[in-house]
C-alpha cells in the first residue's frame, strides 16, 4: 500500500487521531467478539491493524496477534503494544501455524476493493479460526448506506496535525468510492505543509459480504447488541 498516510506520514499518526480515542471501540467489539463465540476470546488475530491503537486498549489476560502490510504503521504498533506478537503480511495471503478463537477485520476492510479479495481475505480468516471460532468484519459504509460527506479531525499546538477528508463516489455503478484527504501538518518549529491524497476505498452491498462469507465457510451470526448502541454495519460469521 503505498499511500503517503500509511508510509511515510505515518509517523503523524498519533496526532492525527488520539490513541485514547479507540477505547469504547475496542470495547465494543470485543463485547462483539464474546457474544458471537459464546464465551470469552482469549486469543485473537487482527488484519489490519495499522499502528495498533484499538488493540492497545484490549487487557493483557488476551492474546493479540497483530498484522499490517505497512513496516511504517507496524512501527507505531509496537509503541502502542509492545509485549505483543506484531507481523507484517498482507491480509489476503497471511498463513501462521495456529489457529485463533476469533479473527478482526475492523477498517482496514475498506482497502480491499475486489470481491477476489474480500474472498481472499476471508478465506485467511478461516485457515486461522478454530472450530466455531468467529470472524468480526466491520466495514465504515456499505453500498446502501452509503453518502457523500466530509469528516474533519486533529490536533493543535506545536507540533499538530488537522485532517480533512471528503467522502464521495465518483461512480456510483462500481464498488468502490474515493476519499480525497488534506493533511496540514505543524512541524515543532511551527513550520507548516500540505499535502493532498487519494485513497480508493471498496464499497460493497450487504449481501456481497454476507455471500462471500458463506463462500468461505462462515455461517452469520445475528443480533449481536453492544450497550443498545447503534453500530456500524457489522458482519460477524461463525466457522461451521
């Protein structure tokens, strides 16, 4: 992946989006997690981890195995979790010698813009589940829901980051849409730079991800609640 902000921007990340902000996420999906496999997840591999800041706020009574394709991103990962086991390998193709009770595929789905890939992707997902053990795929948007719209966020202070992005789909008849992102960045000497990227995001019907999971070996699960909170669109499949 060769964005700017997953290489050599990476570092920005911590001022980009707060480490202590991907806390009641981390905990909603692992209430998630435990509701779908019937028990508690005692050991659980991430795809698409980035710099680890949801896994961070996962207790250390759980096992986390963390992966990304970016040696950049997975630099920041070890800051924030650093007794864990950390490897870089593409979600697609990742193979380990072991088997997990569940398997995390949080944002870092929206960079997988085929269904050849979200078919490669869960098909991994299953070669690392035992028996009844539960994949959590939790996409930003699916096609239904999907709208235009702008999400700003960031830092002040010296040094400090601010983030835009623009969310919109410049063809409606594909799968997938564009985020157009500006990033101003404040050295600690005040100096300032702008930078502008594209990223192509994947943007998929609900059944797709629901098709392409049975494909794979999932049966879904259903009704999964965390604290009456109204989540994101959530596929949650159980290894038959």
């Amino acid at each position: 992946m060769d964005y700017r902000l997953y290489t050599d921007l990476a570092h920005w990340w911590p001022l980009l989006s707060s480490r202590e902000s991907y806390a009641e996420e981390a905990c909603a999906h692992l209430e998630l997690l435990d509701q779908a496999l019937g028990q508690r997840a005692t050991q659980i591999l991430e795809l698409g981890s980035g710099g680890g800041m949801l896994a961070s706020h996962i207790g250390a009574d759980r096992e986390v195995v963390l992966t990304d394709s970016s040696p950049e991103m997975l630099s920041l990962c070890r800051t924030n979790n650093p007794t864990r086991e950390i490897l870089q390998a593409d979600m697609r193709s990742l193979r380990l010698a072991r088997r997990f009770d569940a398997v995390l595929l949080h944002d870092a789905v929206m960079y997988l813009t085929t269904p050849e890939d979200l078919s490669q992707t869960f098909a991994a997902a299953a070669a690392h589940l035992r028996p009844g053990g539960v994949l959590l795929v939790l996409p930003d948007v699916v096609k239904e829901n999907f709208q235009e719209q702008t999400v700003s966020g960031g830092t002040t202070g010296q040094p400090a980051a601010q983030l835009l992005e623009w969310h919109w789909d410049p063809d409606p008849d594909d799968q997938t849409y564009q985020v157009d992102m500006s990033y101003l960045l404040k050295s600690d000497t005040g100096e300032i730079q702008s930078v502008h990227e594209q990223h192509t995001l994947g943007l998929f019907e609900s059944r797709t991800y629901v098709q392409l999971l049975r494909a794979a070996g999932f049966e879904m699960v259903d009704g999964l609640i965390w604290d009456e909170h109204q989540l994101p669109e959530v596929f949650c499949g159980r290894l038959s």
